[in-house]
C-alpha cells in the first residue's frame, strides 16, 4: 500500500513515534512523510497527524482515503490542541477519533474511536506515550480495515465546544498560585519547544517539570 504523512513541524514530538512506525513498517508498505500539502504525490492513504493546515480536495482527492487523527470525542471538542484543552479542563480520559478529512474542520465521517487514560500523574513525556501511541494503533486500525470499514457520519449536537489554537501566553505560570493548582498546565506545557514560564521582578523565566524516576 502506497501511504502519505503529513506532520506539519519537524519539532513536533509526534514525530518519534512516526518515524517509529514508519521503521517498523516501511518493509510491507511504501510510506512517506511530509510537511506540507504541495509535496504530495498520491497513493492510498494520506495521515493528517498534527497537521496545521487544511488540505483541500485538490489534495486530498490523490488519494482514495483521506483521515485526520484527532484528540477528541466528535463532534465535541473541534479545532486545535484538543487534548491539552481537556487535561486543562480536569479530564483523565481522552478520546481519539479517526475521521475522514473534509474542508470543514473536523467535520468527517467517523472511522473509529479509541478511549485513552490519561493519570493525574503523568507527565508531558508520559502524556505523549499514552496519546501517540493510541495513534499509531489507528494508523493501524485504518489500514487494516480500508477496504471494508463503513464510516459513520457525525452526529448533530448543540452547544459543542470548538478549541481555540494555542497562543505563547496560554502557558504563563502564576508566581503567586500553587504548584497544585498549576500541575496540569505545567505537565502539558512542551518543555523543548514552548515551555511553562513566569514572570517575575522585571524578567521572564521557562519552568518545566519532569517526573523523578524511582
């Protein structure tokens, strides 16, 4: 089978957990990773996975499926970064939706859901572990099932919940607040590319937090 990735940024940690499954599965399959839309060059499948951009049906129609990876039960939890707008908001089961990719965002056709445990406890390294690699099981998922699977078309709810995108200032810690009170921030901030920060007597600090092995 002819795949296509596409991961927007080369600094976003979902790539070891990409090229990890690329490496053990590039023997079988004919796959390859992108950034952007105007690289691609057809085949079966094209993997939306953390990707920025919206890719048009002028793309997306040089391939026979198309599929998005999203951090969220759908059609609740729309838009971007939608696993670390769950943990903020105290939740310790992430849903992950494989759906078909269309030009509204996150509209598709549902492909299949997976429920990921997310403990109080873990930390931003942690957090990947659980997520990426519930991803890479739908991956597979997708590819086993691609010629039989009938996809479920999105049900209409009222009141659902569209995340915004993620901004630098979204990830200020108060200095007069607890630990405590800010563990979920702190955990979810990515400590290499847009670290937890304060601010305090006139200067700007990065703050990050790892767990102590035993």
């Amino acid at each position: 089978m002819n795949i296509s990735i596409i991961c927007s940024s080369i600094e976003h940690p979902v790539n070891q957990w990409i090229e990890g499954w690329i490496g053990k599965n590039q023997e079988e399959h004919t796959i390859t990773l992108f950034r952007e839309a105007s690289e691609l060059i057809g085949g079966d499948i094209l993997f939306l996975i953390s990707c920025s951009e919206i890719i048009s049906k002028e793309y997306r129609d040089l391939y026979k499926k198309c599929l998005v990876l999203h951090a969220s039960d759908l059609p609740d939890g729309k838009g971007w970064s939608p696993h670390v707008w769950q943990i903020l908001e105290g939740k310790e089961k992430i849903t992950l939706s494989l759906i078909e990719a269309e030009d509204n965002l996150d509209s598709g056709d549902i492909w299949h859901k997976v429920l990921v445990n997310i403990p109080k406890h873990s930390d931003f390294e942690e957090i990947n572990e659980l997520l990426f690699s519930a991803e890479m099981e739908l991956v597979d998922f997708a590819i086993k099932n691609f010629e039989t699977l009938k996809p479920i078309k999105q049900k209409k709810i009222k009141n659902i919940v569209v995340y915004k995108k993620r901004e630098p200032n979204d990830s200020e810690i108060k200095p007069d607040m607890s630990i405590k009170d800010q563990f979920d921030l702190l955990r979810i901030s990515d400590p290499h590319n847009y670290p937890a920060f304060f601010k305090l007597y006139g200067h700007k600090y990065k703050i990050w937090i790892k767990k102590n092995e035993k």
